[in-house]
C-alpha cells in the first residue's frame, strides 16, 4: 500500500490492474454521465463551520446502528463485484469491515456465498436483497440469511428496470461474461488480474458464478442468456415491503430512495431504515443527489427509523457532513471495491483506514469530540445563510436531528 494516500490513489492503483470493461463497470455512471459530477458538487457545496478551543484530544468516531455500538459511522454497501476483482473478493472485503468495526453489505449478486462470507469473514454482517419475479425464490435468500446469522435484510428499491450503461456495450463487459477479440485483448493487456484472478477461479472450479442465487439459477457467469435467471425487480411493490417484514424479524432496510415520501411510506410497511441513495450514480442518470434530499428525509422520519446515506463518498470529511445533516451513517461502495481490486483484503482495510483517519482528522479540526455531537450548525450550503452561532462545543445532538434552520434552508 505504498504511496495510498487516499481513496483517489486506490482508484488510480485498482485502474491499472483490471482491464478496462470491469474497471469501468465499477467506475462509471450511466447514460451521459451527469449523476456523479451532480453528486460530487452537492457535497462540495456544504462547508465546514469550525469551532475552535474544544478539546479534541480523544474524538469518538462509535455509533449506533440498530441499538448495538459501532467503532465507526460507516458501513460498506452491497457491491456485486467485489468477487470478480479478487479471488473471494467478498470475503476479502468482509474480513477488512469485520476487523476495522464496520458492518459489511453482501449483495445478492455476489460471487461468493452468504454462507461463506459468514463463516469466513465474521463481524457485522448485513444481506442485500434483490427479488425475482418468482417471490419464492427471493425468500429462499431470506430463509438462507436468516440462518447464516446475518444481522439486517436490505431490500434495493433503485434497480426496477436495467440501467443503461453504454460504455459497457462499448468496452466489452457484459454479463453473462461473452468473449470477444475486445475484451480478450483487455484481459491481455492486464494479464496480472488474469493469472490472480480468473485463472486461480478457473482452476479452482471454472468459471465464478453468482453462488447466492437459488440453486436451479446458479449457473457460470458465461452462461448465456441471462433471461430468467437475473433478479427482476420490475413487478415489486411497497407490498413486498410488507410481506418481507412478515418474513424478517431483525433490521429491515429499504436501500434507493430519494424523497421523504418514499421513506414515510418505509415506515409505514414497517422498515427499521431507509438509505437515501442514487446507487452511486449508476442508475438514473438525472436523479438528485442523495445528500440533497437527506435533511428532508430526516425531517420527515428520522425520529422514527435510522436514515443512512451513500453515493460518492470518498472522503471523511463527506461523511462528517451527512452525520451533521442527520444520517446515521454513510455506507461506502466503491472506495472498498477500489481497495480490494488493488490489493485484496490489505486494500480495502486501507480504503477504510483512509475514511476513519480522515473523519477523525475533521472532526478535531472542526472542534467536534464526538460524532453524536454533529449537528448543522457546524455546517453551512452554498447559498443558505450562515446558521445560528451555536455554543462550543456543540450540545449533544439526538441521530437524526439536524436543526430546523438548515432543514427549512434547504428543503
Ligand atoms: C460495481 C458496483 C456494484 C454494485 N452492486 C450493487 C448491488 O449488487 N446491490 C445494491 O444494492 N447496490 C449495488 N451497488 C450500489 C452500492 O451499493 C452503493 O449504492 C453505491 O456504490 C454507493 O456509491 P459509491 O460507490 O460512490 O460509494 C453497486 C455499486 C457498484 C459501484
């Protein structure tokens, strides 16, 4: 991990090791690519209002997420790559969440079981749903992570048609996997992935294939065509919600929405947390950036469930302003894929050492010992009036309660 400085330099490190179809498909947006800029220059237009002469000799980072403490204020997010970047990519990446305190997202799209990551990996295990047409098989998953011991069922709401990302028409990658003189020739040209990576899989037992889905679906990931066998998540309604909190007695986390509405009505099917997320920019391309709508998402249910945010967060300091705008936490997608695509396990703990540095690092700079203290007066959006001068340091703030000002300010 030799000059990683931070989540841009694994970025950079996990580009010059995969071919180019994955590492876009892990990079990129969709369509003109508006979403990710959108996001980046939300977060950028929130500063920092400093307070200074606090004592910020032993800053607390811990947080609750579902009434158990967590070292840090962040989770990772269900990624379904992870697997094909490394060799047990998950597992990989499960282990460095597991060591580092974080809770750790499986997607259901992962490459390796629900049942291995929890055997191999440990820690605080969260599972991401996403539904066939069939219910029966989707609850199958539900039945599996129920026993596997995983903590919370995340159900991702964002995905009801497929994206359109056409650099990947482009550059090749596509799944299932098709060989093509493109892609061959990437592979060729990153022959270090090849040799770690596919061909240890191929050794081991041919081609990965998604090894959560239902046994009748689990075919290798070159197997053509997809059809049938990829979630479809286009008939789902709020009365799957419901029918999903009948079958899952722990957390109940519905993942892509972007309007207080949408998370009032979670509360209502009876959903514990809501994610205000645009899948980090990799659906929707149009869609408004997460961070915008969260002071109103808190606003509306934050008294009642946690709200957690992702979508673009590559530094601490990002993820001190969604804890100040009322999140509970911020999950992280692709700075751990980066990290694990540069250096396995080793990279994606430095991908989240990175963030917990940097986070605690703000928050001494911005004379905030505690994370639970964050609230918005130590904020300002571009474009609001500076809030209230609040005393230093902060009272200690309820999760999830930023102060009306801002939330009037920027509703
Ligand atoms: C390569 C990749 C695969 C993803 N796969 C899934 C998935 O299987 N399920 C899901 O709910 N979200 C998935 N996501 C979205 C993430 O959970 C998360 O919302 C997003 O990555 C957050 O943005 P960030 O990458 O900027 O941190 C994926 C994201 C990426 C980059």
């Amino acid at each position: 991990m030799q000059g990683i400085h931070n989540i841009e330099d694994l970025r950079l490190r996990a580009r010059g090791v995969l071919p180019r179809g994955l590492f876009e498909f892990v990079d990129r947006g969709t369509e003109d690519e508006q979403a990710i800029p959108r996001i980046q220059q939300a977060l950028e237009q929130i500063a920092l209002r400093p307070r200074v002469l606090v004592d910020v000799s032993a800053c607390s980072t811990q947080r609750t997420f579902f009434g158990k403490p967590s070292r840090l204020p962040f989770a990772v997010a269900p990624t379904g790559a992870a697997g094909l970047l490394w060799v047990d990519g998950e597992v990989a990446v499960a282990r460095a969440a597991a060591k580092a305190g974080v809770p750790f997202t499986l997607s259901t799209a992962s490459i390796v079981s629900m049942e291995r990551v929890a055997a191999e990996a440990g820690g605080r295990l969260w599972f991401q749903l996403y539904m066939w047409p069939d219910r029966s098989m989707s609850y199958e998953l539900v039945d599996r992570a129920r026993a596997s011991g995983y903590e919370a069922l995340m159900v991702t709401v964002d995905t009801a048609v497929t994206p359109n990302r056409e650099y990947n028409l482009r550059n090749g990658f596509s799944l299932p996997l098709k060989i093509t003189s493109q892609n061959a020739l990437d592979v060729a040209l990153h022959p270090g992935w090849f040799f770690n990576v596919f061909a240890r899989y191929l050794l081991r037992s041919g081609v990965p294939r998604f090894e959560n889905y239902p046994e009748k679906l689990r075919r290798s990931l070159a197997d053509a065509p997809a059809g049938r066998r990829m979630p479809k998540n286009d008939s789902l309604t709020w009365d799957d919600l419901r029918e999903l909190r009948k079958r899952w007695d722990g957390p109940l986390i519905l993942k892509g929405i972007l309007t207080p509405e949408d998370a009032d009505m979670a509360r209502r099917c009876g959903a514990d947390a809501v994610v205000v997320s645009n899948h980090g920019g990799r659906n929707l391309d149009a869609s408004i950036p997460p961070i915008e709508v969260l002071p109103q998402v808190v606003d509306r249910v934050g008294r009642n469930m946690e709200v957690y945010v992702d979508s673009g967060f590559r530094r601490g300091g990002d993820i001190v302003k969604a804890l100040a705008l009322g999140a509970r936490g911020v999950l992280v997608g692709r700075a751990p894929l980066w990290g694990v695509a540069a250096a396995g396990e080793a990279g994606a703990a430095r991908a989240l050492q990175i963030l917990t540095e940097e986070t605690t690092r703000v928050l001494g700079l911005l004379g905030c010992p505690d994370v639970d203290r964050l609230s918005s007066e130590f904020l300002r959006v571009a474009g609001t009036p500076v809030p209230a001068a609040a005393p230093a340091p902060a009272p200690l703030a309820s999760h999830g309660a930023p102060s009306r000002s801002l939330l009037q300010e920027s509703s």
